[in-house]
C-alpha cells in the first residue's frame, strides 16, 4: 500500500497520542509548546511554575517559512498545550495544526482577538496581519486568552495565574506608555519606518508612522525590480534618511535599496537593526517580549531624531549583545 506523507503523519500523530502520558496536574508543571519566543514568553510570565516552556523557533527563526521537524513533532505530540499564533503567521504549520488540534490541545492566541481589531490586507483573501505582538494593548488581550486556557486546565491554580497575568500586563502598559513617548518625540515629518516586510503595521497605526516594507505581511512573498525601483524613488523623493533591518529577514532587499538611493545621490543608512518575528537571544533583555518592544522604540525613535537614551526604557538595552550576525 502506498502511504502518503499526509498518511505518514496520520499514523505518527496517532501513535503518539496514544503513548502520551496522563499527567498529575496538582503536581507536575504542564508541559507547552508554543511556536514563536513571543508566544513562549508570554506562557512562562503567565504560568510561572505551573509550565515548562519549549519554543519551537529561536532567534532569528522566520516564522512564515518554518517547517516542523521530526523532533518538534515529537515534542508537540508529547505536550499538555500546544500554542500558537495563527492568523496565517505560521503559514507552513497550519495544516498540520489543524490536524494536531483533533487529538489535542492546541490553542491559535491571535485568533482570538476580535477581527475589528485586527488589519486585513488586500494580498490575502480573508487573512489578518498576524504581527499582533508589535502593539502592547494588543497583546494584552493574547495574554488574557493565554491565562482563561491555562485556568482551564488548572483552575485550581487560577489565583495564581491571574496574579502573574496582573503583573504582565502592569509591564505591557509600561512599555507601551515608554513607546508613546520616545516615537513621539521624532518630528511628524520624520515618521517614516521603512522595514524588510510588512510586520510594523499595527506598530504604525498605533503610533502614528507610515509603516513601508519591502515585502508583503509574509516573508513567502518577493520583492522584485519594480518594487526596490519604486522605493528607491520614494526614498530619494522624500529624503528618507534612514531604512532598517529585521532579525529574521535578510537584508539583501534593504542593501539594494541603499545602493540605488546612492546611485542617485541621495544618501541612506541603516537605522538598526530592529526584531520583527524573533525575539533577541535567549537570556538577554532583548529576548523578552518586553525587552524586544523597548528595543525597536528605541532604535526607531533614535534613528529618525529623537533624543533617548540607548539604553532604552530602564537602561536594560544592549547589556548583553543582543545582534545574531548576518542572516543570509
């Protein structure tokens, strides 16, 4: 008989579901999956020790061309939770997601939000912006859902998640309110964030930038002639000053648009280095959800004119190195 892939992992999410162990909820922390380090640092804030968090995608990890491995299909299939964003983030997962959620828990955070909250783009039929993360009060509400499906599973720990779920979002608020303040001291003129791909538009919406990107809402989507030539135009014509790199996206297309502009005697840098679908490194500042968003106000408020600090919101900026070299 001819098994097919589809069928190949039928059977492997079979068998796994029938060897998953039952866990002793009052005693042993819930064993979670999440996808992205956003997703996986919220659950840990939110959890505590109720959770031992696995990530799936580090730094620098694209989310949009992420393939599951055999190893994260091990660990999904073994799990008590499986988190994810949704909203078509995790667009190469999303088949076998929707199959996993048949045999377990597996929880889309971002499609919970209410779609007059969200953007609709017009490449994607009937698909939102997925970069939620990127705005603090929306957030909130992905972390409000992350603690009603943790309390549902132990809702005898439920004052304690809600306690850690209070304290999250007293940080949300903070950096959010820290955000507010240092993009809004960059002249109106000025506010221009032109980026790899489309990942700031919540950011822009909700601080009064126009959000540029090079490529669509997905990194999937190319970036061809025309496009660097129409930015290159718009660069020169506008008297952009500065562009910036993302993390987990190559800078080729930004590197061309440097170039042109230069050809035509205008002169752009790179404003930093910014963390648009990965967190920093594990174990910096930078590698929290909180620290990624003081660090992408900062760079941005910086490059385009304001004065702040480089140490961001609390001085925590670049304590430890939070760059990852050159991404291919």
């Amino acid at each position: 008989m001819l098994i097919t892939r589809r069928h190949a992992l039928s059977l492997t999410l079979g068998a796994a579901a029938l060897a998953r162990p039952v866990v002793a909820w009052a005693n042993a922390p819930l064993s979670v999956v999440a996808t992205t380090g956003m997703i996986a640092d919220t659950a840990r804030r939110i959890g505590g020790d109720l959770v031992e968090v696995r990530a799936l995608m580090g730094p620098g990890v694209d989310p949009h061309a992420y393939r599951q491995t055999r190893s994260d299909i091990a660990a999904m299939t073994r799990a008590d939770l499986v988190l994810w964003n949704g909203l078509y983030l995790e667009a190469q997962l999303e088949e076998f997601m929707h199959t996993l959620s048949r045999r377990m828990r597996v929880e889309a955070l971002a499609e919970a939000l209410p779609t007059h909250l969200l953007r609709a783009h017009q490449d994607y039929a009937d698909r939102y912006d997925p970069h939620v993360w990127m705005v603090p009060a929306l957030w909130r509400l992905v972390a409000e859902e992350l603690a009603r499906v943790l309390r549902d599973i132990r809702p005898d720990a439920a004052d304690r998640i809600d306690a850690n779920l209070a304290a999250y979002i007293a940080e949300l608020e903070s950096v959010g309110a820290y955000a507010a303040d240092v993009l809004g001291q960059v002249p109106p003129e000025a506010r221009v964030l032109l980026t790899a791909h489309d990942a700031f538009g919540y950011f822009g919406d909700a601080y009064g930038y126009e959000v540029i990107g090079v490529q669509g809402i997905s990194t999937e989507s190319e970036a061809g002639l025309h496009r660097i030539t129409e930015l290159v135009d718009l660069l020169v014509e506008r008297r952009v000053g500065a562009v910036f790199v993302e993390t987990s996206v190559s800078d080729r297309n930004m590197r061309a648009l440097i170039e042109g502009a230069a050809a035509r005697g205008h002169t752009v840098r790179i404003g930093g280095e910014l963390f648009s679908d990965a967190m920093g490194i594990d174990g910096t500042y930078e590698g929290t959800l909180i620290g990624m968003l003081d660090h992408n106000a900062t760079v941005i408020a910086r490059a385009l004119g304001a004065d702040v600090p480089a140490g961001g919101m609390s001085g925590r900026l670049g304590l430890k190195s939070a760059r990852l070299g050159g991404n291919g």
